[in-house]
C-alpha cells in the first residue's frame, strides 16, 4: 500500500466516522442513564469494529 493509498483511506475513514460519531453518541449517553452495563457493552463492541470513531 503506497502513502498516497493510505491517506486516502485515512481520509475515507476520517468522513465515515464523524458523522457515525455523532449519531450513536447522544444514544450511548441517554442509554448509560438507563443501563450502564449495557452501554458500556456497546460502546465496547463499536470501538473494536471501528477504533476510529471512540
């Protein structure tokens, strides 16, 4: 994979992740209120699929 592949990736995953961010983070916030175990679990399973976004 040559540098300029990498960087475009990098660029790819940066867009993906924002706004991915910025949808699941008001969810995981009103569910720890109602189940922290759970939210914890979740917030778990996202940063191992995609360690960008957390």
């Amino acid at each position: 994979m040559t540098m300029e592949e990498m960087k475009n990736e990098a660029e790819t995953t940066s867009m993906v992740s924002t706004p991915l961010y910025a949808v699941t983070y008001p969810v995981f916030n009103e569910l720890e209120r109602v189940n922290l175990s759970a939210s914890q679990t979740l917030r778990a399973a996202f940063t191992k699929s995609n360690p960008v976004i957390y």
